[in-house]
C-alpha cells in the first residue's frame, strides 16, 4: 500500500511495483497529493496498465539496440528497417529517453526529413519509427506513442492532391523497342530478360532469382510456364535457412546461394564440415552476399507463358552457361542491380546513347536510339505496365492480381477465384500484344505516355 513521507518542504510516496518491490518519487507539495500518486500507480499495476516513469529514461538508441535482435521479419526488410534506423533515426534520436519524445518534436522533425527526401522514403521512415515507439508502449516503456495517429485529421495548411498520373511504365511497343536495345547492348540474353520482366510482371529480384528449375517449358503450346519461387537479394546481413531432410552444405548452397561451390563458406560460418550429415530442423546462417529469399509478401505462384516468350526462354536456357540461373551478370555471377547495372544497362537502354570510337582499349559503341516516352522509368515500370496491359484487355480482377502476387480483400478475396480459362485467356492477349508490338508505330507509345505525364 502507498504511504508518504516528508522530505524537506515537500513529500515523497513509496508504492508498490508489480513485482512487489517498491519505488517512490518526490516533489509533491502535499501529503495528499504524495498518496493520490502513490494510489494512481497501484491502482494500475492492479489493472495491469502499469508504466513505470523511470523506463521512460531509457534512450532510444539503447532500446533500438534491443529491439533489432528481437525483429522476426525477412531478410531484406531487415537490411531495409536498419538501414533507415541506422542512416536517419538514430542520428537524431539515439541519445533522447524515450519518454522526452513528444509529438510537437517528431513533427518539427518529420518537417525537416520532408525537405530533404522523397514522400516515399519519409513515409518508409515514419513506418520504422512507428513500429519502433509501438513496441516501446507494449513493453511499457512508455505510456503511449507520441507519433500522431495515421487515423488522426490533419491540422494546419492543405496540402493538395496531385491527380495526375505520372509514374512511367511501357506500351508493348516501347517494351519491345526497350528489348532491342538490351539485345545491342548485351545480347539476346538481355533481351530476354526484358520481355521476361514485361510479360510476365515479375519484380526486378524475382527475376534476378528466376532459376532454371522453375521454368516447365515442354508440352502444349500454351500449357508452359514458370513458378515465382524466390527473389535474389544481395544481402549485408547473414540470412537464415532451416536444414530439410536430405540436405547438406553443398545442396544448401545450390538451392540458396545459386553457388554450389559456396558449400564451404556456409560449413565453415557454422563451424560444420562440409561432408557433414545436417540435423534436420537445425537454422543454418548463410553467407552475406547473394541470397535466393522468399518473394515479397509470399508471393509465390505460377504463370502461364505466351508461346513466343516460352520459345524465347527455352533459348535461353540453351545458351546460359549457369548452372543454376536464368538470367545472370555478364560475367557468368548472379545479377546486382546497383549503380552500375542502371549506368551501363539501363539508362543506355532507355534514354539511348550516342556512338562512341574505340578508345584506350575500349571497344567502340554504336549509337541506340532513345524509347521516347520511357524516360526516367525504372525497372519496377515494366511491372507496373504488365498489369495495365491486362487490365485494358478486360481479364477478371481475381485473375490479374494472382498473376501479380496480390491477394483480394473482403468477400471478393474469399469467393472469386481463378479458373483455368481465365489463365489461358491471359496468355493468348499477351501473344496477341506482343505480335502486334512488332508493327506498332512508334508514336502510339510516345502519345500515350504524353498523355499520362500531361
């Protein structure tokens, strides 16, 4: 029970804590208001809503700290949420308790971020840091979170909606000029790759992933097709894997890591040997580096191809030297899309180039011409194209969001579902699209992108 004594000119309480211990604070001017603190306080360890003030002196860098060894998410949002944890909030909240954290603080803040970064990348930061104070409150750190609520109005200036659609994705023409292009730059590989990414939708790491023993390319004309099973990610962090039966280290490293050679790295970060007979059920850590990790959201499923991107596949296929993938780097190495990727690929192949002689050992570059209309598109657009392609020629929505991974919500996610007719009428508007790609004007793209970009 809470009591209080004098201290001076004012008054401490002491109550009890859940774990029957007692604390105390001081500074009341009164012995009544002492106790009716002292109550509040058991009162809520009663009803179990209980925060101690003092753990609000924890700062936010210490409780961060605590909180990435316990995050169970997947391998690359974990390399995302501590990459902005690391870049952006720590640097300005890392020494602050977290009860000091206020509202008019964060949005003072936030203010700033906004001039500085893109909205996406704000709202990627406001979401780690909103999960991060989140956790804080059901550890009961702190009484409440200090962000505003999303569901909260908004006060002050109106801050108007652009309508306009902007985001830039291809026509089947300008997807097929694209391909071109890839073809001149690096081969017929490459070109693939882009029709690939435009036909079927899959994500930039998806494809980077795609390995050949997802792809069923014999029997009927439309019944080939390739499994989204795994998205390759060049990961900072060391990913997991639980050992199933009948794998080893040099399996593991196959199916994982597109690299059987790579069999010792994961023997030896596990102090196993390599021969070793693995326990089943036992969490290997993998090497950092090129990683095959589940697909976004779980979004594994099976697309039917249209016969002219089966038959190019098949080629491919036939002339990739790697072992494990379908579409890997110029030098035979699983594929990164970083700053080199868009420099030497896809910019050139987008925005075109101009002819340049040999020199100093270089090999001379022939001009490409531009795909007018595509400027600024990044590889996500193709994705973003596929699923307009579909949408314009009509196809259930059940349909075409399977094909793109998503899932239906409500009652329309519980009862509409995909038949195989729907699958097969997907596939022949896709051949339909890609043959008449190939006598397109080049202006029917160009117009159509004028139009979305005003």
């Amino acid at each position: 029970m809470a009591y209080a004594e004098k201290r001076g000119n004012t008054w401490r309480v002491r109550y009890q804590l859940p774990d029957g211990r007692y604390d105390s604070e001081s500074g009341f001017e009164t012995k009544q208001d002492a106790l009716d603190h002292g109550r509040a306080q058991e009162t809520d360890v009663k009803r179990k809503v209980f925060v101690n003030p003092k753990d609000g002196r924890q700062t936010l860098g210490s409780w961060a700290e605590e909180w990435a060894k316990v995050m169970d998410v997947a391998e690359t949002s974990n390399r995302t949420y501590l990459s902005r944890l690391n870049a952006v909030i720590l640097p300005q909240w890392e020494d602050t308790p977290l009860g000091d954290i206020t509202a008019i603080g964060y949005k003072s803040w936030r203010n700033k971020l906004a001039d500085r970064h893109s909205k996406n990348y704000v709202n990627g930061i406001e979401g780690v840091m909103r999960m991060l104070l989140d956790d804080a409150v059901d550890e009961r750190l702190i009484p409440f979170n200090p962000m505003p609520s999303k569901a909260k109005k908004r006060r002050g200036r109106h801050a108007p909606v652009d309508a306009e659609d902007t985001y830039v994705w291809p026509t089947p023409r300008q997807a097929f000029l694209a391909a071109e292009n890839a073809r001149s730059l690096r081969g017929d590989q490459w070109r693939v790759m882009i029709l690939t990414m435009a036909y079927t939708g899959l994500r930039m790491g998806e494809v980077a992933g795609l390995r050949r023993d997802q792809l069923r390319l014999l029997g009927l004309e439309y019944g080939r097709h390739l499994r989204v099973q795994w998205q390759g990610q060049w990961l900072s962090t060391h990913a997991k894997h639980e050992v199933a039966k009948g794998e080893s280290c040099e399996s593991i490293a196959e199916l994982r890591l597109a690299d059987p050679k790579r069999a010792k790295d994961i023997a030896d970060l596990n102090d196993v040997a390599i021969e070793a007979r693995l326990r089943v059920g036992r969490k290997l850590l993998l090497p950092k580096g090129f990683t095959l990790v589940p697909p976004k959201y779980s979004s594994y499923r099976t697309l039917i191809l249209p016969p002219f991107l089966a038959d190019l596949l098949a080629e491919t296929l036939a002339s990739t030297a790697h072992d494990v993938l379908v579409f890997p780097s110029q030098r035979g190495k699983p594929l990164r899309v970083d700053d080199q990727f868009y420099g030497r690929f896809w910019g050139p192949m987008i925005n075109g180039r101009d002819e340049e002689p040999s020199r100093r050992g270089r090999p001379a570059q022939t001009a490409l011409p531009a795909v007018k209309g595509l400027e600024e598109m990044v590889p996500h657009g193709t994705r973003h194209g596929h699923k307009v392609w579909l949408d314009g020629q009509g196809h259930p929505r059940v349909a075409v969001e399977e094909r793109m991974g998503h899932k239906l919500k409500g009652v329309e996610g519980t009862y509409s579902h995909t038949s195989a007719e729907m699958e097969l009428a997907i596939a022949k508007g896709l051949q339909k699209l890609w043959l008449a790609s190939q006598t397109a004007g080049e202006e029917v793209g160009a117009d159509w992108a004028h139009r979305r970009s005003g």
